[in-house]
C-alpha cells in the first residue's frame, strides 16, 4: 500500500471552486496513470479524471469543462481543480495511483 494523503474538501456553495491535493511521495506522476474518484453513500465510486504519465487526460462526463487534473513531480502531488461546483458534486473524492486509495475528502455543495 502506497501513501496517499488528501487535503482539500470542506463545505462549498453552487459555482464556486475548489482545489484538491493528494501527495503521493512514492509515485512518478511521469510514468504512472494516476486519478481521482468519487463515490456518494449508496453508489459506487465513479471515476472523474484520469492523468497518464504521458500528460494525457480523461474526464467524467459530468465534470468535463468544469474539472482539471494534474500532477507536480517535484512536489509529489496531484491536483483536482474543480470550477463551477453544483450540487451534484457533492461525494467523498479519492485519489489513487498503482492499486492505492487516498483516505477520502468530502465536498459538500450546498446553497
């Protein structure tokens, strides 16, 4: 099991923004495929952006336009941007990289 620890999260209202962190000291953001993920109580945890070690990147359906992942090598840390929040953001968000999980965030959107 890889280390992973998340920062970020907390209570967000409608449109606004907000940056999540993962640090993952062990992982080579260049080589490995890294991402975030989501999952409400009672559904399965979905994927909502995929980073490869080759800078591409895959997007949830329902985040496009509005999410950016990304990766500081330097810093060991991946980023979840996300704009333009709504309510249906709303979940507990988890980075993960080679088979291991971040310990989860919860956003909250809410008016």
């Amino acid at each position: 099991q890889l280390r992973l620890v998340q920062s970020g999260g907390g209570l967000m209202h409608p449109g606004e923004s907000l940056r999540l962190s993962c640090v993952a000291p062990e992982i080579d953001f260049s080589i490995y495929t890294t991402g975030w993920y989501r999952q409400v109580p009672g559904n399965e945890r979905e994927l909502v952006a995929q980073l490869t070690g080759a800078g591409k990147t895959l997007y949830g359906d329902s985040v496009k336009g509005r999410f950016t992942i990304s990766a500081d090598n330097a810093k060991h840390t991946m980023y979840l941007e996300m704009n333009d929040l709504k309510a249906e953001d709303t979940a507990v968000y988890y980075c993960h990289a080679r088979g291991s999980w971040g310990q989860g965030t919860l956003v909250t959107v809410s008016s």
